[in-house]
C-alpha cells in the first residue's frame, strides 16, 4: 500500500503527564488536520520548556536505522552520557535497543503519536516514566524523524504506595532525598 500525505486517523492514547499534553496539543496545531507536520513547523522557541527532556530522532531508510540527533540534558543525566550521533542499534544495553527501537518503529510504522508509561521496581524505589513520541515528516509521505519527551518519576515505595522523590522534571520533591541512582 502506497504511503500518502493523506491525514491519518488519530487513535486513542492516554497522556497524563500536563507538560506532554501541552507538547502534544502543539504537534496537533503543526500537523493541519493531522498530517505529520514538517520538522521546521515546530518553531524551537516553543520548545523551550521541553528541550531538556527532548531528544530528536532521524530516521534512516534501507536499512531502517534510528540515530540520535539531539538529546536533551535532564535526558543526558538519566542515561549517564551523551549519545548524540550514536544509533540505536548500537547502544551497549540490549533491553535499551530492543525497547527504543520498537517503539520507533512504531511510530514509523503508524505515521502517528504514541505515548507510554514504563515503569520499574528495584527493591523498594520505583522509577517510571511517561513518554511521547511524535513524527515528523520533511517530504509529507514517511517519517523522516521523531520527536520525543520522557518524563521520568523516581521514588520509593511505602506499603502499597509510591513516594515520588523526584518527579517529571527532575527536581527534588520537599521531603525527598537527593539521591540518584
């Protein structure tokens, strides 16, 4: 089946974190009826509260592979270095690529949005976090590259519940420790 820039059926997805609502809404606005919108309709400026917690995506075809273009510094600290200019396949955790790359995958495949919520248990902390990937096309037909936001949660647990010591922007919650791991 031929791709075209023909505006895709939006499909349901729950985005509970407000900032990601907020960058969503602006993909909607650049995507004029839903098309995938180009890279240069999404003027940096209005990025500005997310960049930290950005990263962007370039897609390569035949082979498909996914390289990171541009990673957001709050992003940077939780992976513990920079790969930008670094390809998916090619980072050293396994779990890493094969999760990163299905879900960019997804994406290319769908032409659309997705959000996700990861969440991990060790002993008793917890980290979690809410993403959003969005595409974005230069030709109007594939997803020429992705754009991202990952929202992290990081705590411990008490009981049945969760402590948040850090929330989605990394900033210390008051009572919390300033402990990273």
């Amino acid at each position: 089946m031929a791709e075209t820039s023909a505006a895709i059926k939006p499909r349901p997805m729950t985005i509970r974190n407000v900032k990601l609502q907020r960058l969503y809404a602006l993909w909607l606005k650049a995507s004029d009826d839903y098309r995938m919108p180009d890279p240069g309709w999404i003027s940096p400026i209005d990025l500005t509260e997310y960049l930290h917690h950005m990263m962007h995506v370039e897609i390569e075809r035949d082979p498909q592979r996914f390289r990171y273009r541009k990673i957001g510094v709050e992003l940077q600290r939780l992976y513990g270095k920079n790969p930008e200019g670094a390809y998916i396949d090619e980072m050293p955790n396994p779990l890493f690529r094969r999760v990163a790359s299905a879900a960019y995958r997804e994406v290319v495949d769908s032409r659309a949005p997705t959000c996700s919520t990861q969440r991990f248990y060790m002993g008793l902390w917890f980290a979690s976090y809410e993403r959003l990937l969005l595409p974005l096309s230069a030709d109007g037909t594939h997803v020429t590259s992705i754009i991202g936001c990952i929202m992290p949660r990081i705590g411990r647990l008490k009981g049945d519940k969760e402590e948040a010591l850090l929330d989605g922007d990394l900033r210390v919650i008051p009572g919390g420790s300033e402990r990273r791991w």
